[in-house]
C-alpha cells in the first residue's frame, strides 16, 4: 500500500511539471494540427528521391561512417584505463579518482555538435575535428557506464586472487574484466550505432561528414535531394543496426560462430578501423597557436557572472529553465507514442509482418539526425520552444521504442500464455502480464532518454527551437569565451542536477 501511495504520489508531481513545463514551452496541439499541411507538403517532396545526386552524396557518407568508426574505437579504447581509474573498488589515489570522475562529467554535458565546435577552433575544418569530438564524446560515455559497470560487478573472485599476491591489473583481467565485457561490447555497438547519427550532423559546423550538405539542401528546399540523402542514412543506420545486433547476440552468447568466423571477423573489423584512421585527412593546424589557446581558456575559466543574474530570456537561469522543459515535454511525448509501437513492432505479441512494418518504420525514424527534424518541423511550427518540444518527442520515440523493444524481447511469456489460454485479448494479455515486468526497464529508459534529450536540447537552438544551444555557439563563434564559460557552467551544472535526479529515480525504482 505503501509503494503504491508513493507511486501515484511520483505520478501526479510528474503531471504537474509536465503541465508546467508544456506552459513555458508554449505547448499548442491546435498549431500543429492547423498546419499539418505543411508537414505532409514537405513529406511528400522528398519522393522520389533524385537518385542521380547519390553520386555526390555518397564521398560525404563514407566521411561519416568514416569518423564514426575511427571515434568509436578510439574513444572506447581510451575509456577502459580511465574507468579503471575511477573505479572506487580498485585501487589508486582517491584525488586522483574524483578529479577524473569530475572530467568525465564535464565531458558528458556537452552534446557531439558542440565538442566538435570546439575542436574546428583547434584542428581546423574538416573530418579530423569531426571524429576528434566524437573520439572524446564516445570517451566520456563509455567511461562513466563501464567503472558503473566496475563497481557492480561481483568482486570476491578479484579480491581472492589480491589476497593471494597477484597483481591488481592481472587480477582485473582475469576476475572482472570477463563480467564486464558483455556489456562493454554492447555499449560500444551501441554508441557506434548512434555516432553515425551524429556524425550526420557535425558538418554543420564544418567538422566534415554529410551534414553541411543535407543543412544546405534543406535550407534550399531542394527536397527532392534531402530524400536522396535521408535515403542514404536510412539504409547506413539500418545495416549498423542488422550489424550490431548480430554482433550483440554473439558477445551475449545467444548465436554462436565457428573459430574461423571468429578470425575473419575480427581480421574485417580491424581492416575497417585501419582503413577509416589512416585516411583521415590531416588536421589543419594553420589557424592553431598559443595565444589563441590561451585566450580561449582564460575566457572560459572566467566566465560572464553576469549572466546567471539576468531575469530576461537571456539569463543562463531562463535558459536552463526553457531547455529543461523542453527535454522533458519531448521525453513524455516520444514515451505516449513510443510504448504502442515498441509492442507493434514485436513478433512476441503481433504477427510478423506487423512486427517487420513497424520495425522498419522505426529505423526510418531513427536514421535521421534530430537537428534536421527540428530545421524540417520549423517550418510547420516556426521558430520557438514548442518546435523543439516536437522535434525531441520525434527522436525519443526512435531511441525509446529500441530500449522498449529489447525488453520486451526478454520478457517471461508464460503469464501471458496463461492469459491467452483463458481467452484473453492481445491488449488485456499486455496489460496484466507484460507491463509490470516492463515497468523497471522502461523507467530506466526514460531516465536514460531524458538525459540524452538535455544534451541535444542544447543545441537545438540552431535551429531556433529554443533552448540554451543557440547563445552558446553565437557566443563561440564570435570568440566571446567569457560568455562561453557561463552558458557552459550551467549545461554543466544542469547535467549534474539531471544525473542527480536520475539516481534518484533509480533507487525509488528498486
């Protein structure tokens, strides 16, 4: 009884910040439906592809594939020292612990377009800057979930053998890292997945890959050559995906391959990253120098105090607000529609070529990058919050229905084989047998989703969808790094309230 006062308690103070927060943001279904005509308009002019501009599309794709790989790999080798590092189980210098954990915080609030902003300022324009931020985008992830994945871990085998005077790496190696390694494998998978996704996008800051041109074929309005390019991704994501889910089930020991399988698999995965590093173009340091080095951290180390005591809509304090509501709003949004399709698209529930449809539907929504949802849903809705509202609850139905989909895939059939075998229908067997073992899970999900969507709500102001993004690289682009360092303290600052909130959520979950 008492659980459940608490849970209607949870679920009554979320309807009410939602309420609140669908208020700051301007919320109106009515704009939306008025101007439906506009978005079926924009839907329709992207087919038929003109399938002859696949030939220029296709030098940039492989620039995004190309630094999704190389960043991937890269960020998730360098992320296994340093989580060993920060693993509170294993031994080391505590300071030196907790400076680390604090860097890597940093590091996770600032989405890829902005690390890859950044990094265009010290290595130039073009794909190097580009895999560099998804290099230390990938770093901060995949640290802060493998030590989490550490410290979780059983340890008496890896203090048995400390006791017993082995080393503590070998120990490591030998007693933790075979428990870890499932998951650190499918993380990876993972954020390779979605890497190229924003990969997709950081050309539009001049870090190479596909993303100025499909800015600059949206901003023309030749739709035509957008559905070539959308096309394009749809299919790259889709193969990541047929990809990484194979490659799960192997590292999870659900299919298995014979020892030359597994030789000529890892000989084609090193042969592509080798073939994805090696030809990078060079960084081009010709703009590079001290003083600029130095004046860029000076500024940020001494930011803009007047900033965070500004009542305007320019005041960090508003801009946090307005990007906290916005990712909440799309979060619960992306959650309505995503928990029905997540059961459309399993062959557990639904005939197959139901599942099959709605899976494909999916991956097309998944395939395109989220700042071209919101310059698209711009033009429906024009420029404010509400756009940005949209355009989340867009991509959180794609992430949500994934992470819905794979627990819904491991659910325990027999209550709702039971239930069939009483007579019941497919909804009364999801109701009463499926959704009270997906609760934990889905929470999960949402937190995680919620936490993703503060991150790219920061940068949703390109597109004037509201939000703290678009102070924050007007002010990097006119080298206001006073100002930079403002803006970037409360994304900080707000990722740490976030991650707060989430462990907290969490533990009333258990």
């Amino acid at each position: 009884m008492k659980r459940r006062r608490i849970s209607l308690l949870v679920f009554l103070l979320c309807a009410a910040v939602f309420l609140a927060a669908a208020w700051l943001t301007s919320c109106d279904l009515g704009l939306m439906w008025s101007r439906r005509a506009h978005l079926t308009d924009i839907a329709l002019k992207l087919f038929p592809p003109d399938w002859s501009f696949a030939q220029k599309v296709f030098p940039l794709l492989w620039a995004t594939v190309q630094m999704s790989v190389t960043g991937t790999v890269l960020g998730a080798a360098l992320a296994l020292p340093a989580a060993l590092v920060c693993a509170r189980p294993l031994p080391g210098f505590p300071p030196v612990k907790q400076v680390l954990r604090f860097l890597v915080q940093v590091l996770r609030s600032f989405p890829a377009l902005i690390l890859a902003l950044l990094a265009t300022f010290f290595l130039g324009i073009g794909s190097f800057a580009g895999t560099a931020a998804l290099t230390v985008y990938t770093f901060a992830i995949m640290t802060r979930l493998t030590y989490e994945d550490i410290e979780h871990a059983p340890l008496g085998p890896y203090y048995a053998l400390r006791a017993m005077g082995s080393p503590s790496l070998h120990a490591f190696f030998r007693a933790v890292f075979p428990e870890i390694l499932p998951s650190y494998l499918t993380n990876t998978l993972y954020l390779l997945e979605s890497n190229v996704r924003h990969s997709a996008i950081l050309g539009y800051v001049g870090a190479g890959g596909i993303g100025l041109l499909l800015n600059e074929k949206v901003s023309w309005r030749e739709y035509d050559k957008v559905g070539m390019i959308l096309l394009l991704l749809f299919v790259t994501v889709a193969l990541m995906e047929a990809l990484s889910r194979f490659l799960t089930r192997l590292v999870q020991g659900e299919t298995a391959i014979g020892r030359l399988g597994k030789r000529l698999l890892l000989g084609t995965a090193a042969f592509l990253f080798l073939l994805c590093t090696l030809t990078l173009p060079p960084p081009d340091l010709s703009r590079t120098s001290l003083q600029m080095v130095h004046t860029l951290f000076t500024g940020i180390l001494h930011p803009d105090w007047s900033l965070f005591f500004r009542m305007d809509r320019s005041g960090v304090g508003y801009l946090l607000l307005e990007t906290a509501a916005i990712s909440f709003v799309g979060t619960c949004v992306g959650m309505v529609f995503a928990v029905p399709l997540s059961f459309l698209s399993s062959s557990r529930f639904f005939p197959a070529p139901v599942a099959w449809t709605f899976r494909t539907i999916i991956t097309a929504i998944r395939s395109v990058p989220f700042l071209i949802y919101g310059l698209i849903l711009i033009r429906v809705c024009g420029p404010g919050a509400f756009t940005g509202v949209l355009t989340l609850a867009v991509c959180s139905v794609g992430l949500l229905c994934k992470r819905f989909s794979e627990a819904i895939d491991v659910l325990d059939l027999r209550p709702s084989q039971a239930l069939e075998a009483m007579g019941a229908s497919s909804m009364a067997r999801i109701r009463y047998a499926a959704l009270p073992q997906l609760a934990p899970p889905f929470c999960s999900a949402l937190l995680y989703r919620f936490d993703v969507n503060i991150r790219e709500a920061s940068v949703l102001g390109l597109a004037a969808a509201g939000g703290i993004g678009a102070p924050l690289i007007f002010a990097m682009n006119q080298y206001a790094w006073n100002e930079v360092g403002a803006l970037a303290l409360g994304m900080i600052l707000l990722a740490w309230l976030v991650d707060l909130l989430s462990a907290a959520c969490r533990r009333l979950l258990r």
